[in-house]
C-alpha cells in the first residue's frame, strides 16, 4: 500500500510515444511513405488538389488576356485582394522558418517533429506570395523592372517604389529558406539513399544526400552551419515582414501611419503561421501514420503561442484605436468608426471574434489537448487574419481624407479564384514534397529520443 502512495514518475517520452521511440521505429515510421508506398488517402487528397490548380492557372490566363480590370479594383480600392493575398500567404511562410530557427538557438527540442513540414510549408508559401506582386502589374512583361539591376539611364526602377522593397523581401527569404531546409535535410537523404531498392532511388537520394557519410566531422561541420543559419534566419525573418508592414507605414494615409505596424506584422505572421503549422501537423500525423512522432503535446505547446499571440494582436488593435483617439485627426478618428460602424463592420467583427475572442479558449488545457479542437481554432485564425489583411487595404482606401473618393470595393469571381486556387496550389505542392522527402526530421527524433530516454 505504501508503493501505492509514492507519486508517479512522468513518462520518459514527452514529445515521442515510448513504444516508436527507437532509432529503428522512427526510421521505419518516416521512411515507408516514401520507399513503401502511400495509401488511398494520399491519392484522394492529391486528386481533389488538380481542380484548384487548374482554377490558378485558368484564373491566370483570364487576368493576363483581360488585363486588371478583370478584378474589382476600381480608382481608390486599387490593391483589392492581390496585396492581402500576397501579405497573408507571405505571413503564413514566416512561421516555418521562424519555427526552426528561433527554438534551435532557445533548444526548445520539441520542434524536432515539425520543423521539417513546417520550412516546406515556408518554401511554398513564400512562392505563392510571390506571384501576386507580378500579377498585380498590370504588364507581368515588364516584371523584370522589379529587380534593382544597375540603372545606368535613370530609367527604372524605380527606387521608392514598395514593389522593390518586396522583391528583395521575397527573393532573399526564399533563397534563404531553401537553402536552410535544405542542409537540414542531408542526413535524412542519406538514409532513404541507403535503403532505396531501386537503382534510380539510390542514384536521385545519392545525389540530393551530396555525399552525406555521417562521420563525426560531417555532423560538427553540419550542426556549426545549420546553427550559424539559424541565427541568421531570425533578424531576416522579422526584417521581410517588417518590410512589409513598411510597406503601409511609410504612406500618407489614415490608419496605415503606425509606428506599430512592423512588430504588429510580425507578430500576426507568426500568429497565421502557428496555425497553419497546426492543421499541416494534424494532417500529417493521421495521413503518414506518424502519431509516435506528432504527439499531442506538440498541439498543447503550439497552442500555449497561439494564446500569446491573440494577446498581442488585441494590444495592437486596442493601440490602433487608442491613438486615433489620443491623436486627435478627425481622418483617424473617423477610420475607426467606419471599421466599427460603416460598409464592412460585419467583415470587422467577424475578425475580432476570429483572432481575439475565440482564441482565447486556448487558456483551457484540455481545449489546446484537442487536436479537433486546436484544427478547427486554426482554422478560424487564419480567415481571421486573411480578414485583417483585406480590411487594412479596403478600410483606408475606401475612407481616406477626400470624402470624394470613398468607394467601396466589390470582389468579382476572378478574385474569389486567386483566393481559394492558391490554396489548392499550396496543397498540391505539399502532398507531392511529402511523398518525395521525409515529412519529419529523422536524426533530430531519434537524438530527441535518446536524449528523453536519458532523462
């Protein structure tokens, strides 16, 4: 009866469940997707990506041979859902990176089951991203003026233009992202090279791996360079979404002069992103069989910086409405009204509700336990942050200081389809990496394993 009473040791494996946590199960349980074969549910999923991508594609053709006005930009609302698009899908891919890099230096070893989908997801993202600044020209021929090549004629580009700031927002943060997932990756390729049956496996894995051995200086030489990577990764996460919210900062214009906007950016990229990190790691988990890996405890930690982040983003919108007030301009003051009271207030609430109200059910533990529960709150954060990104563009420049020009914007199908294709697009990519490359980090699960099984 005495044994009865003394209190209970917590399980040795936190973050991976004991019974798939030796080097052998992790191995098996990442690799047999990729060497064995996926099921049904792979190619239903994949199948039901194709009509989306057609819809990108179609809605493409139809905006290069009708031109802009296909949209419904008109003289004010003349970013519509090009900018908002590409700000939310530019935010969703900070949080991949940031992810990886910034629990790497903090040794929040958790991340060692999601950082590998999580930087995947940052790749295709931040690709997506990119194409809405080249179809919003009006003249994607010309897309080339967009790069900051010597200008010996003084003819383009042009320098103050947000569209250059953008281009080397995107352009480095995707060079950058590729390469640092890409080094990560190297001794996951060397193990599907040296269990792939086939020839032509053994030869693609072989080459990716670039002679990957796994002697004791190849992983110093790795850990030095993916550590040094990560610290890089972290100033230039928050510099391109700072540049973003630059972007809007550096105008004229009511609600959009905030000294806020840079760390409020970044702070609801990383607030979409955890949440789209959220529904990929559900997916995952139950399409790859990977519930040893992707444990709940993943979904309950993710959860606890969901909860932070909806406070953040309520500080920055209180602080919004505070200085209009504190300020004193009638244009200021009158923005917030209309956000509350005018053409979209609807649109308004519904973003309140989705990024600070409803979240907050994140502070019950069985709620951030859920995995239903932790998608389903995902999900309703990111419409609530695409809402965010929608309405800083349609609010100001549907209300700006002359009453004249206050027109409101009505979206026509051809936006809905640069809405909901991308997504499909985004999916389809996905599903195709994670039946090519290891959707989990191998060497990182199986020293997180050890190092559990010490403790």
């Amino acid at each position: 009866m005495g044994a009865d009473l003394q209190p209970q040791a917590p399980p040795a494996h936190r973050w991976i469940a004991s019974g798939g946590a030796s080097d052998a199960a992790v191995t098996d349980a990442v690799v047999s997707p990729i060497l064995v074969g996926v099921g049904k549910a792979w190619w239903i999923a994949f199948a039901l990506t194709l009509p989306f991508v057609l819809l990108t594609l179609v809605a493409m053709a139809w905006l290069f041979t009708r031109g802009v006005g296909a949209w419904g930009v008109n003289t004010t609302n003349v970013w519509g859902f090009a900018l908002a698009n590409y700000v939310w899908w530019i935010g969703i891919g900070n949080a991949g990176t940031l992810i990886s890099s910034m629990l790497l230096l903090t040794r929040q070893h958790w991340r060692a089951s999601i950082n590998r989908f999580a930087e995947a997801m940052t790749l295709f993202a931040v690709a997506i991203a990119g194409i809405f600044p080249i179809l919003h020209l009006g003249r994607p021929l010309y897309a080339y003026w967009l790069a900051p090549y010597p200008n010996t004629m003084a003819l383009w580009p042009q320098w103050r233009s947000a569209l250059v700031w953008d281009f080397w927002a995107i352009a480095s943060y995707l060079l950058f992202s590729l390469l640092f997932w890409y080094v990560g990756l190297l001794p996951d390729l060397a193990t599907l090279r040296d269990r792939a049956q086939g020839r032509i496996g053994q030869v693609f894995y072989g080459v990716l791996a670039l002679g990957w051995r796994g002697s004791a200086r190849h992983w110093r030489r790795l850990r030095t360079l993916h550590t040094t990577m990560a610290a890089l990764a972290v100033p230039l996460v928050c510099s391109v979404h700072s540049i973003v919210g630059l972007d809007y900062a550096a105008s004229l214009m009511p609600g959009w002069q905030e000294s806020i906007f840079p760390p409020y950016f970044v702070v609801g990229a990383m607030y979409s992103g955890f949440a789209t990190v959220v529904v990929l790691a559900a997916l995952v988990r139950w399409g790859l069989r990977l519930e040893a890996l992707i444990t709940v405890a993943h979904f309950e930690v993710i959860g606890r910086v969901m909860l932070m982040a909806s406070l953040v983003m309520g500080l920055s919108y209180a602080n919004e409405w505070f200085m209009a007030w504190y300020g004193g301009k009638t244009a200021e003051r009158g923005l917030v009204a209309y956000e509350f009271g005018g053409d979209y207030a609807l649109l308004y609430w519904a973003m309140l509700a989705c990024n600070i109200v409803l979240p907050q059910a994140l502070w019950l533990g069985r709620v951030r336990r859920s995995i239903p529960a932790m998608v389903g709150l995902s999900v309703v954060i990111n419409v609530g942050m695409w809402l965010e990104r929608i309405l800083i563009n349609w609010t100001t420049l549907s209300h700006g200081y002359a009453a004249s020009l206050w027109r409101v914007f009505h979206p026509t199908l051809v936006d809905w389809s640069f809405l909901i294709g991308p997504l499909g697009l985004f999916a389809c990519l996905f599903l195709l990496l994670v039946r090519v490359v290891p959707a989990v980090s191998m060497h990182e699960v199986r020293q997180l394993a050890h190092r559990e099984g010490a403790a």
